[in-house]
C-alpha cells in the first residue's frame, strides 16, 4: 500500500490481484495529481473520500497490450495509486 506522497515514485497498481480479469503487470510514475472536482461549498460532505482524485501517470513497465511502455500516459485513480505497490527499479528491470 503506498501512504506517501505518490509523485515520481515507481507503482505497481493492482490490476493483477482482480480475479476475473486476465493477469497483467503495469508499472507507472505517477507525474500530476488532479483533485476531484468539489460543488461550490467550503465543507466537504461526510464521510469523506479518501484517497480521491486522479493521477496522470506515465506506464514505465507494462506487459498488457492496451498500457504498452513508450511515454504512454494514462490516468489512474489515487484510490488505485493508494493500493498498489511500490516498485524498486530493479525489479522493473526484470519485466
């Protein structure tokens, strides 16, 4: 689980671990956050979201043919970036 700040960090997200979709592994950076959009009011409604917003993320390792390696962006949820895993860049290396 990543609990800091994910920017410039390698993460795996959790698409592999979803059982009834076929077996990948992408990588990504995650390069620019964009909060979610909020009605015009000061207080956020209760509960509230954790992990919201979306992350504009370049694929640095990706075996999945629609996410191919190349400067691909893409965009992920936080919530996604939230549960994937951080990657030590050797082990990108190996892919």
């Amino acid at each position: 689980m990543i609990t800091e700040w994910p920017q410039d960090v390698l993460v795996e997200l959790p698409w592999q671990r979803l059982p009834a979709v076929e077996q990948h592994r992408v990588v990504v950076v995650p390069i620019e956050y964009r909060p979610d959009s909020h009605p015009e009011q000061n207080d956020e409604a209760l509960p509230r979201k954790r992990n919201s917003g979306t992350w504009t993320c370049a694929v640095v390792a990706s075996d999945h043919p629609s996410y191919p390696v190349g400067g691909h962006r893409i965009v992920v949820t936080a919530a996604e970036i939230a549960r994937g895993r951080r990657v030590d860049l050797s082990a990108v290396a190996r892919l």
